[in-house]
C-alpha cells in the first residue's frame, strides 16, 4: 500500500534538493577555483625552470666545456663530440625517455615535459644569455646551481627537463635497483666517459657541476624550510602539548597507542603527539619537553615536504 504524498512532504524534499544542488555547485566551484591556481602555480614552475636550465647552460656550462649529469650530460657530450645542435640533441635523447614516462607515469605529465623540454631547446637557441666568467669553479658551482634549480622548479611544476629519473623509476620496477643508485651509475658512466675522451680535470668540474645541481634540486624539491616531524610519548601529554601549542605556536595531533610489553608484561595504553617543526626549532623543543619529561621518548624524522594542516606558525598567546 502506498503512502499518500503530502504538499508538507513535497515541499521540504524540493528545500532538500535545492541546498544538496547548490552544495555541489559550491563545491564544483572551489574545486575549479583551486584546479586554477593549481595550473597558474604549475606554469609559472616551470617557466622559470626554462629560464634558469637556459641561463645555466648557455651562461655557464656550454661556453666553457663542462658538462651536469643524466640526460643533459650526454646531450653535452654528444654535441662537443658531432657538432649536432644541443637543442636537437636534448629533445631527441629525451624523447624514448618521455614515451616511457607516458606509460609509467601519465599522459598530462609527458605532454608537459615535452612541452617544457622543447621550449628550454627554443630558448637555448633565441635567447641571448651572457657568458658570466671563465672561472672554471665558478662555471662549474653556478653553473650547477641554476641548471638544478631549473630541473627542480620544473619538477615542482609537474615535469621534467631531464628524463633519467623517468628510467630509474622504471628500473626499479623491474630490477631490484633503487632509483638513486641507478642515477649514480648512470652518471659515473658519464663522468667516465668525459675522463676518457678529454681529461680526468675537467671530469671533476663535472662531478662538482653535478653535485651543485643535485644539492639544488634537493633544496627546492624539499623547501625552503626543512621540516622535522616529532614523535613524543610520555605520561605528561597535556603539559607537553599546552608548550606545544602556547610557547612554540605549532599545532599537533594526538593519539592513543598502546606501549610495548614492560615489566610486568602488560600492554598499557598511552596517549602520542606528533607535531611537525623546522629544524631551527628542534633544540627548543627537546629542552621545553626535558623540562616537563627528562624520560619523554622521542623521536625525530624528516620530512620533505608538507601540505595543508597548521604548518605555519600561528599567533601565540600572551
């Protein structure tokens, strides 16, 4: 038997379908708001990753003989050795590198890198870069540096410049090799090869080169503020988190866990706070938790990047 529909009934179901369809629209609208700044965000990475890998090269490493690593290594070789345009070379050589990637990674994130890699090839060839210094441990430590900083903003914005680590991530899927030993080997092959065809001096500017890069994409890959993530566990969790939170203006989660076997044997439960802080206030930290717990267990870990949650410092109350 069916339940007759009243105007009441009707009425309040449309008020219910109404703010469910303009809770969606809300919804839709600050998710394309966000997708924006999101992409804004992507392109303005990446088109400073073109500029300074451009400036990098053409100011620094091209004029003066030296080559980085991976991908662009052999791109500098190769055009020392034939000639050929390092804007070809660079495009060509990454190209299998790419298709790789579009199966291992995605389509968006091939599109863009090639999109990337083939305006950095533009901009090597139309754009006017000063040659800096013929200082050969200037050229190699900022020549590396704005090289590793244009490969890590490019990589903040979704894509690459170099495709090596595409290969390493699909080797270590394969191999039983983890994605950093294959870029050292990858690279010492180079760096060999540059010993053996020119001389073992100009290797090692190479090697520093290489090192610079890498200490800067590191830096940009991780921010500007390296993060330390804090494990405490003591009886005295209120007090720990009231300094937490009042004298150090950081925020934290708290959560219960159950202690190891002690003494006795009994499993007891205990309350944990994580909290995450820079590394200028871990010295801070440890001594206003010894104050309150010289017998706190902590633990310390980093942390490479952070998004969302009370990262930031908040006001703190007086």
């Amino acid at each position: 038997m069916m339940t007759p529909t009243t105007p009441n009934n009707t009425a309040n179901t449309v008020i219910a379908d109404n703010s469910l369809s303009k809770y969606k629209k809300a919804k839709e609208a600050i998710q394309q708001r966000r997708n924006f700044r999101n992409n804004i965000r992507s392109v303005v990475f990446m088109g400073l990753g073109i500029l300074s890998a451009g400036f990098g090269l053409e100011g620094f490493l091209i004029p003066n003989g030296l080559i980085d690593g991976g991908v662009t290594g052999i791109s500098l070789l190769t055009n020392r050795e034939t000639g050929i345009s390092l804007s070809i070379l660079i495009v060509a050589i990454n190209i299998p590198f790419l298709l790789l990637g579009w199966k291992q990674i995605g389509r968006a994130f091939s599109i863009r890198s090639i999109l990337c890699i083939a305006i950095l090839a533009v901009v090597i060839v139309f754009v006017p870069y000063p040659v800096i210094t013929n200082d050969k441990v200037l050229i190699a430590v900022f020549g590396g540096f704005f090289l590793g900083a244009g490969i890590g903003l490019t990589i903040r914005g979704s894509a690459v410049i170099d495709g090596t680590e595409v290969l390493a991530i699909f080797l270590s899927r394969k191999r039983s090799i983890s994605v950093g030993d294959f870029i050292m080997l990858f690279n010492i092959v180079i760096f060999s090869v540059a010993a053996y065809l020119y001389s073992v001096e100009m290797a090692l500017y190479s090697i520093l080169t290489y090192m610079a890069a890498a200490k800067t994409i590191d830096f940009i890959l991780e921010g500007i503020e390296e993060f330390t993530g804090v494990t405490i566990i003591s009886p005295h969790t209120e007090k720990i988190a009231d300094f937490i939170k009042n004298n150090m203006g950081r925020g934290l989660t708290i959560y219960t866990g159950k202690k190891g076997y002690g003494k006795r044997g009994e499993r007891l439960d205990t309350e944990i706070i994580f909290t995450v802080v820079t590394r200028l206030e871990i010295s801070r930290l440890k001594q206003g938790v010894e104050k309150i717990d010289p017998n706190a267990f902590i633990v310390m870990q980093s942390v490479n990047d952070t998004v969302g949650g009370m990262v930031k410092k908040r006001p703190l109350k007086h």
